[in-house]
C-alpha cells in the first residue's frame, strides 16, 4: 500500500526535479541526506515514481492538460506503474478516480511521435535524418525502461565465471553480458556497494557499452594510453587492468572533483601503472609535452548524454539546441587536440553517449577531411579482433538500447598513418 509520506515526498523530489536547476540524481540524494526518517521501502517508491515520471513527461504533460503535480504522479502511478484503483483509493480526493479512469482510457497510439515515444521534438528532428519513425518509436520505448545494473570485473583481482557463480550462489539473478567478455548483468536492484567483491575491488559498476570502448582502444602491456576525458575514471580502470597494469597509463580531465572520485577505485583496483592528472583544458602544457608519443587515446568526449536517458531522463529537459551547438564546437576541438597525442601508427577511439549525428559522425567525418594522416579502421574489424560477437552495420559504432541493451554509445577507431 502507497502511505501518504510516500506520495508527499515524491510530490517534493519531484517538485524540486522539474526545476532543472541540478541533475535529478543530485536533488534525489540532497532529499534523501535530508529526511533520513524516510525508511529503504519509501526511498525505493520515491526513486522509482519520480524518475517513472520524468521518462513519461511529455505524455504526462499532454494528458494532464496543465494540472498539479499530484495529478501526475496519480497517473503515473495508476497508467504507468499498473497500481490498481484499491491501491489508489485512501489517496484520492472527490473526483479524481473518475477523472483517473478517463485518462487511463486514452489511447496514444494516434498520437505525435513525439508523445509517443517521450522525445522532444528538437531531438526527432535530428533523428530523423538517418532513422525511420518506426526505430524513433522503439528508440523512445526502450529509453522509458530503468537501465540494467552492469558490473565489469576487474581481471586483476578475479575471473568472471567465478564472480558469476558467487553472485549466483548469493541468491542474485545474474548472467554474462552478451558482448563484453568482462560484463556481468544484474537483474533487480540489489545494493552491492558494500558487497565484498566491491569493497576489494573484483567488481566495478560499468554499462556494457561503455566496457565495449575499452575494447575497441585495445590497449597493450608496455604502451603508453591516454584517457582524455577520464571523469571518475570507469574506463581508465579497465583500460589499466587490460594491459595488466603494466606500461603507462594517463587519465587526464579538467575536473579534479572529477578525478577526485577515481582515488579510492584506484586504490580497490590493485592497478600501479594508472596515472590521474587534473588539467586546465584540451591544450594544457601536460597534454602538448606527449605530443605524437602516444600508442592509444581515448577520448570519451562530453556530450549531450541523450543516449543515457534510461539512466538521466532529466537530460531531455536539461538540453537543448543551443547547448548542443556549444557541445560539437567543444567536441572538435578536444578531438583536435588529442590527436595531436598519436604516435605515428597509433590508435584514437573518439565516442560519446549521443545518439545524434552532430556530436559523432559529422564530427568524426570533419575531422578526417582536415587531417588526411588519419584514416577510420572499420569498427566491426576491431571489434573481430577482440573476438566481440557483435556486428557493426557501418564503419563507426552505434549502439543503440533498443537493439543491444546498452546505453546509447558512439565509436569510432581511428589510425595514424605509419
């Protein structure tokens, strides 16, 4: 049964949320640092009802007509979340169960494509380029849908078929990733941030997209890689576990705070060759002193993140036309500098977590038209290479939640000409 603190404080968080002042993420865990009363049921309903709602806020938006936020989470709850009319009935007003059942009768299949699949239209427009309505649709499905919890384990500290007969052995629901051969899917919510294959550092929390960039840079023992957009530094952990912590291995970003997370997985990871260093921007004096030094770059390059909405579905709301704009200007020039790092015969996987052509092939493609000493090695011959049973329909990488499960990744892998 929904309590009234449970309905109240979701009204909070989502009052709060449709702000947009911070990541949705950030106004949940301020709620929840400030009313520690709320007990593990009434975070989970919260969590679950506020985030339903910003994955179906266009369409909420369209059949609640300019109504409270309570009316939204009432038709969440009662469209969306299957919570039956006894379920609903001790928090009903006069009125609102009829008024409930009409929209529960309204049938979207006639609907714009936008309230269909819960996309702006901004963010359509530029879809539809290379995406028929149909895929748009599906795309817009699955991104309404929680993301999976994917682990990757670190091969320094354990094997994955162990891991996966351990975690079975616990009682969870667990199968191997389709395409990372280091991936593990976790089915549930289960809290394993104190788990003892966390804590030593065996397992790490990473979309299987994500792992698959990883392969696609291939980095070897002795070589010298660099991360370029390091963040909290996921990659940067497996990249360094890849080459058996050997060789030397940068992470580099223009946020410290960022970096700052990476300290204590650094110190689960057992990884030695892995070497964090905060810079001004794509031009700082430790970036230019590698130039042309470097076997393997990676430059996961900041985006609009569309293709995390599973995972930040206030990012709909967050972005914008003009925003993108200033994102693809940034994005060329941090390709542009990174490079400028790649040796001669060494390899640049430039990706993002977009889904728009702007921020991926038209700034890859721009970029190989100014610099002919680069030439795009097809994305399914490296991925043959790593033995990844995973077909890449053009020469970039485009993964796409609605077919592969994943988040919404891009890659390319590019070469420096001998």
């Amino acid at each position: 049964m929904i309590t009234a603190t449970q309905f109240n404080a979701a009204l909070d968080v989502l009052r709060a949320m449709l702000a947009f002042r911070q990541p949705a993420d950030a106004v949940l865990s301020q709620y929840f640092r400030e009313h520690r009363q709320l007990g593990q049921n009434d975070r989970a309903f919260v969590a679950e009802a506020v985030y339903g709602i910003l994955r179906r806020k266009l369409l909420l938006d369209h059949l609640c007509e300019g109504t409270t936020l309570r009316a939204f989470v009432l038709l969440w709850l009662a469209r969306f979340a299957g919570r039956s009319a006894r379920e609903l009935t001790p928090l009903l007003k006069p009125g609102e169960a009829e008024w409930l059942a009409e929209k529960k009768a309204v049938a979207i299949d006639a609907l714009p494509l936008s309230l269909r699949a819960d996309l702006p239209e901004w963010v359509i427009e530029r879809l539809q380029p290379r995406w028929s309505d149909e895929e748009i649709y599906a795309l817009g499905r699955a991104l309404q849908q929680p993301a999976p919890l994917d682990l990757r384990v670190n091969t320094l500290r354990a094997d994955r078929d162990a891991v996966l007969q351990a975690l079975a052995n616990e009682g969870l629901k667990v199968e191997a990733t389709p395409y990372s051969p280091l991936g593990i899917r976790v089915h549930g919510r289960p809290a394993l941030n104190r788990h003892p294959l966390f804590l030593d550092g065996s397992i790490e929390v990473q979309d299987e997209g994500s792992q698959l960039l990883g392969f696609l840079l291939a980095p070897r023992r002795h070589e010298l890689v660099v991360d370029f957009c390091a963040g909290a530094g996921g990659k940067s952990l497996m990249l360094g576990a890849m080459m058996n912590s050997q060789g030397r291995l940068y992470a580099f970003d223009v946020s410290a705070a960022r970096l700052a997370r990476l300290k204590p997985r650094l110190a689960r990871s057992g990884l030695s060759n892995l070497h964090p260093h905060a810079i001004r921007d794509e031009n700082d004096t430790k970036v230019k002193r590698l130039g042309g030094k470097i076997d393997r770059v990676l430059v996961d390059a900041p985006c609009s993140g569309l293709g995390t909405l599973r995972r930040n579905p206030d990012l709909k709301w967050r972005q914008s036309p003009a925003a993108l704009a200033e994102l693809t200007v940034k994005q060329a020039a941090i390709l542009q500098a990174a490079a400028g790092l790649v040796k001669a015969g060494g390899r640049l996987v430039y990706a993002t977590c977009s889904l728009l052509a702007e921020e991926n092939q038209d700034i890859v493609d721009a970029f190989l038209a100014r610099h002919p000493t680069f030439e795009a090695v097809p994305a399914r011959e490296a991925l043959a290479e790593q033995r990844i049973p995973l077909v890449a329909d053009e020469t970039y990488l485009q993964l796409k939640p609605h077919v592969h499960g994943t988040d919404g990744f891009f890659a390319a892998v590019l070469r420096r000409k001998p």
